[in-house]
C-alpha cells in the first residue's frame, strides 16, 4: 500500500488512536497503528493513498477534532468566485468523494448520478437518505452527442427531477462535460455536483462551468457556462487511471506552467492539483463567460481540437493539448512574440511529462487549417492563445504560410 503518513495530534494516547480511527474509516482507509518501521508507536499515523509512498515523514498534522475539521485539515480547500454573490467550493484530496453528501443542496431530494462503466466509482454508501439513480453512458468521446444528452433529459423527466434535485457527475472530462450541460438545459437549470476522476478533469474539465456536446463538425460546438455547486477532487482515483489517461492529464497540467504554476512537477501530487485548481479559479474569477482573460485557458487548444476532430477522437485531449503548446510555441517565435529559448522551455516542459512535440501521422496540413476555421474562438479569423511579452493572450492571425510553416516545424 502506499502511505500517506498522517499525524494525528491530541491531548492523550486514547485521543489520537479515535481519532485516527475515525479519520482513516471516514477516508476508506486502514489506520496503521504502531507500524513497523515508521516513526512513533503511539498510534499517531493514518494510512492513505498518495503519490510519493517512500516518505515516511507526515505530510501534516491533524488536530483531534470533530470529523469535519480533520477533514478539511487533510483536504485542500480552493474556492472558485464568480461574480460578488456566487461561489462554490473545490475539494482536493484522498478519498474526497466521501464528502459528497455535505456539498449537495440542501433542499436536494433525488441524486441523478451520471457516470460511465469504466470509472468504478460507487457513491451509494455516502448518498444514504437520498433517492439515488444511476444513469450509465457510452465510454469516450462519443458519449459527448446532444442524442445522449437528450435522453438523459427525458429520462430525468420520467422520474420527476425537479429543480430541487441535483446531477451527481462521476467521471473525467466526457462526464462533467455531458452531466454539467444536461443539468444546464434541464428545467432551465438544475444543481449540478462534480466528482472528477481523472486528473485532466480535475485540473481543468470539472472547474469553470464550461460544459457542453460536439457536433460532427467540430468539438464542443453546443454548449453552455453552468458553474457547479461543488467540484471534489478525490485523488485517490488517480491511483487507477490506466497509465495513458494519466499521462492525458499531465498534457493538460504542462500548459499551468506557463500560466502562473511555477515549478509543478516538484509539489507533491494533492498541491500539484490544488495549484492548477487556483489559477483556474482565478482566471473564472475574473472572466466567467470567456469575454477576456479566461481564453488563456485555451492555450494550447486550437491546434489540440483540429487534432481530435481530424482524428476522429482517438487522440486524447491531454495529449493533443500538450502538442498544442508546442505548436503554438512555433507560431509565436515566427511572430516574434518569444525567442528560440522559450520554444526549447515549451519543448522542455511537454517532453517532461511524456508528451509529443510533433504532429501525428496521417493528417493534412489543409485539413488541420480548415479545421482552425471552425474553432468555436474563430469570431473573425484565426484565433490562437500564444505567449508573448505581456505573457499569454489571445492573437488573430491570417497568415496561412506562417501557420504551415509552424506545421511544418511539428513534423521534423
């Protein structure tokens, strides 16, 4: 088992070990009392899932206390503003999910929970008291049609969803995205809860209220901005994403370190994703509607959407994000925004976390620029976010050799 070593303060010995106790239960985990080879023999550690099992030395200290306040001790908390009135919390960390009752509407009475077969996360044992159903969609990309989301409405409306109940959205970016726009059109609007499974839907799908469907001619090209009543963040599910859904995730996180994140890759992995969580919040804070600033969270994307459209999905998004950087790197040295230096750190940063800097085989220079075209930031023109020396922002470009040019420079 990996630990997450967890020190458990009080005033007396029988204090702690309860504490621990009920800690570690309320997680899903095992307490490790008195365990070989690990500080202390006072019944002071919890065990929990984390990325870095080689350190034995507690991560922080958790004053014996009512249970929410260990909770909210283990788990970080970031709050995402939008507008002076609304705001919601975001819940990072081991075994987050089991917080899902505290965070759901107090006048909530039916817990639609759409998920997908493939995500293994079962809610029932802390959803007790609420009528529960589960609503199973396709696996992958496909799931996200208005045909899907339609018949998830009318299913809803079979069982008599009212505006006092809510959508439970278990599952990476496909699920938040369906879930969160269903809730968005369904009565005008119902309370939508996040449960983001994947690390690119923790650090970004499930954060902003951005949700919606693809169409045959591009992606997300139907949708609507519906911010969640709560987002959690359980990292434990990381711990059994397959490894190239993983690796999705870390394309999506390497575009943070161009935005703010600093060095992410030496946090450890709950501050990892409660850093990407901030800047997000900060940037929804500031442009909920994506009037402004908020499109520098789309840095990266243009080029990473005409990939999975070309591709017909079987890209992943993290991964053609990734590419994206790179690419959008090349645009902006061609423009004169930054210098071969800041193209190498673009490379650095995407080939740190096992990500591709040249374009997939098999797809057309032509294809990949009629797809820029029909970008939903296309308002007039090409739109890219691209760095530069005001940092990143938006840039219309109608130079289609230079954009070939920087296609050219992916292939090499």
């Amino acid at each position: 088992m990996d630990i997450l070593p967890i020190l458990i303060d009080g005033v007396d010995s029988a204090t702690r070990r309860q504490a621990a106790s009920d800690l570690a239960a309320a997680l899903g985990r095992t307490v490790l009392l008195g365990a070989s080879g690990y500080p202390g023999t006072d019944n002071r550690w919890v065990a929990a899932l984390d990325d870095a099992p080689s350190s034995r030395a507690p991560r922080q200290t958790v004053l014996a206390a009512p249970m929410d306040e260990m909770l909210a001790a283990v788990h970080r908390t970031e709050l995402v503003e939008v507008g002076d009135v609304r705001s919601y919390p975001v819940i990072v960390g081991p075994g987050s999910r089991r917080r899902l009752a505290e965070v759901l509407p107090t006048k909530t009475q039916r817990v639609a929970v759409v998920t997908q077969a493939g995500v293994g996360i079962d809610v029932s044992d802390v959803l007790t008291g609420f009528d529960v159903r589960v609503f199973t969609i396709e696996d992958g990309e496909r799931a996200k049609r208005f045909e899907v989301a339609a018949d998830l409405a009318s299913q809803f409306a079979q069982w008599g969803m009212t505006r006092n109940d809510v959508v439970v959205a278990i599952g990476g970016g496909v699920v938040t995205d369906l879930g969160g726009f269903v809730a968005s059109v369904y009565h005008r609007g119902i309370p939508v809860v996040h449960v983001a499974t994947t690390l690119l839907g923790q650090i970004d799908a499930a954060i902003g209220g951005k949700c919606g469907v693809n169409l045959p001619e591009g992606k997300n090209l139907m949708g609507s901005f519906w911010q969640p009543s709560a987002v959690l963040c359980d990292t434990d599910a990381l711990q059994t994403l397959p490894e190239r859904e993983y690796r999705s995730g870390l394309g999506e996180l390497a575009k943070y370190h161009f935005l703010g994140g600093g060095e992410l890759d030496a946090m450890p992995l709950v501050d990892r994703v409660a850093a990407c969580v901030r800047i997000k919040a900060d940037v929804v804070a500031a442009d909920e509607r994506e009037g402004g600033r908020r499109a520098i969270l789309n840095y990266g994307h243009t080029l990473a959407h005409a990939l999975e459209s070309a591709g017909t999905y079987e890209i992943r998004h993290g991964e053609a994000v990734a590419t994206g950087l790179v690419y959008a790197a090349e645009v902006a040295h061609r423009l004169g925004r930054i210098d071969s230096t800041e193209v190498a750190e673009h490379r650095r940063v995407v080939e740190h976390y096992g990500q591709s800097t040249t374009l997939p085989a098999g797809i057309d220079n032509d294809q990949i620029l009629e797809l820029f075209s029909r970008d939903k930031k296309a308002l007039d023109g090409i739109t890219f976010v691209l760095d530069g020396p005001r940092g990143v922002e938006t840039v219309r470009i109608d130079d289609r050799k230079l954009l070939t040019d920087a296609l050219k420079a992916m292939r090499t």
